[in-house]
C-alpha cells in the first residue's frame, strides 16, 4: 500500500465530518450516522484502491453500506498495474450521540492496511487498557488498577495523583471507577468516544494519561492502528460471556477466548494509515467550522511506514473569490 493514498484517506475523513457536521445538535443521531455513512462510503470509491471493509456498520443485512465484506474503491488497473489490495476499517461517526447533542469529540475516522493487516474483531464488547509510549511495558490487563496507574505514573516521572484516567460512563464501570478513585488518580467520564480518548493517552500535552474500561471491539481495532503509528499502545480482550459470541468468534477464526491482544495484533500490517477529521471540538481537533467562503476542518493523519503524523488545517472553498482566513 502506497503511504501515498493518507492524503486519499484524509479526503475521505474530512467529507464524512462536512457531511454530518451539518446534522450537528439537530437531536437525530440516526440522521447524523447515515450520511456520514453515505459520504464515506461514496468518496472511497473514488481512491484508487481495491478495499475492503473489515471494520464497518456491521453485517450486510443489517447496513445497506460500509458493511464488512464490502468492496470499495475505483477496482480499476492503475496506470502500473493493478490497484493495492487493501483492508479498511472505519467508523463513520464515532459518537453519534455526541454529534447529535453538540458534544465535544465527535470524530470521522478511517484505517487502512494492506490485505490481512487488520483484525476481523467481532461486534463484542473489549477489555481495553491504552496507554502512551512512556507506558507500555509498564501496564498489565491483569495486574491491579493500582498497580498499572503506578506503572503510568513511573514511566511519566509523576506521581499517581497527578494522572487523569478517562472511563466510559457506564453502570459496568463502577467497581472500576472506585478502584481508580482509591488510588488518588483523576477520572474524567465520557459518554461516548474512547477511540479518540485512546489517541489522546498516546500523545503528550494531551491531559489524558490513560484509558481503562471496556468497550467495543471494532473501536480497539481503529484504537491500535493508531498506536502503531503513535508509538503507544493498546491491551485489550474479548468479552466473551455467551455461547452465540463464542460462535460468534469462532466463526471469525477466533478459538482463543482468553488472549490479550495488542496493537500488532490488531492492526498488524506494516503500513497502516490511520485518518481523523473533528466533527465537534476536541482535545486534539477542532469541529468543522462553515463560513461564508467555504469550510474549515481539522484533522489527524498518521502512518507507521515511514513514521509520520500530521495535523492538518484544510479550508474548503466552496467559491472562487479570495478567501478571509481567520487564525
């Protein structure tokens, strides 16, 4: 895969982000969600690739588009040859609900590996522990909270007190956040979005010092492909409770219900491109911003060959007149 094709990628992005910044605050999270869905999926098919989503909407009876197993791409012969044969996995909108009540951290996001370089996690929930460089040999899925945040704070050079941990807020939590508390460690609950919490624990200045808790699997797939490329890293197991979600992974080629994954076993292609655009305002992008001449985005490209991450400021112009460029 050509590191060439993040600057398709972030086209990508950003279009989704336009596409449901427009539905933002309007209450209907549904809306929100289709045509960020809807955009994405009509501007893949515009980059030269032969794709396919391995992280989507879901199954195929259940999302019309963007499904796992879809095909996307022009699935033309390049001038050289055939196109890159490429894995993707995407969340349109990750947090619909924070795009439908103006919330902060509501993001469009994609990664891309070549074949067989991403996870085919199963729609399960996910043991997750993410942490930043400093960190990672220092943390454990099955060492104490203590135990890990002290871990976090050594590798920092700070004491526990001074870490903010961000948790899901969910009734599942509460023995975790307790837990948290008893150490003297800050938390900071959201409501929805631990993908870009996950970003935010992997770079410094960020605020964010770890993320614990449990949450979707296919989130800690897009989670580890930007860990590769930022250096951090990712613990994570199934949650794996039922006969039909052992059937589930099995079905999946999933017969080890116990392992902890990491990032290069979720995302363990050599060229991963991960792409971000802020649909709401965040801690590390700013929400689409419309003005008279055009659109403004922010947005997060990274890949792990070569090593790269950019920020990337895009005004949009819907005219050809000169453009007023506020900073």
């Amino acid at each position: 895969m050509d590191s060439d094709l993040s600057l398709d990628f972030l086209r990508v992005v950003e279009q989704a982000a336009i596409a449901c910044a427009h539905t933002m605050g309007q209450g209907d999270r549904h809306k929100s969600d289709q045509v960020a869905v809807e955009t994405m999926r009509r501007v893949l098919d515009t980059v030269p690739i032969e794709g396919t989503i391995v992280i989507g909407e879901g199954e195929r009876d259940e999302a019309p588009m963007l499904y796992i197993g879809e095909k996307v791409g022009t699935r033309a012969k390049g001038r050289d040859g055939e196109l890159p044969q490429v894995d993707i996995a995407v969340d349109p909108l990750e947090g619909t609900n924070l795009c439908a009540t103006g919330a902060p951290n509501a993001i469009a996001v994609l990664a891309a590996a070549d074949r067989g370089g991403l996870l085919h996690a199963p729609d399960l929930y996910m043991e997750k522990l993410v942490v930043g460089p400093s960190a990672k040999q220092a943390v454990s899925l099955d060492a104490t909270v203590s135990e890990n945040l002290r871990g976090v704070a050594r590798g920092l050079e700070r004491d526990v007190q001074d870490l903010v941990v961000i948790v899901l807020d969910r009734p599942r939590h509460e023995k975790l956040i307790d837990e948290i508390r008893a150490t003297g460690a800050r938390i900071r609950l959201i409501g929805d979005g631990d993908l870009s919490a996950g970003i935010a624990a992997a770079v410094v200045g960020s605020g964010v010092h770890a993320v614990m808790g449990i949450g979707g699997a296919p989130e800690g797939v897009l989670t580890a492909a930007a860990m590769r490329c930022l250096n951090g890293e990712i613990y994570a197991r199934l949650v794996i409770d039922k006969p039909e979600h052992e059937a589930r992974c099995r079905a999946m080629g999933i017969s080890d219900f116990k392992k902890v994954y990491t990032s290069k076993d979720l995302a363990s292609g050599k060229n991963i491109i991960f792409a971000a655009t802020g649909v709401t305002d965040g801690a590390l992008m700013r929400g689409v911003r419309f003005f008279g001449d055009g659109t403004r985005t922010s947005s997060l490209v990274m890949q792990s060959d070569p090593p790269r991450i950019r920020f990337i400021d895009t005004i949009h112009v819907e005219q050809t007149r000169m453009v007023r460029i506020r900073f």
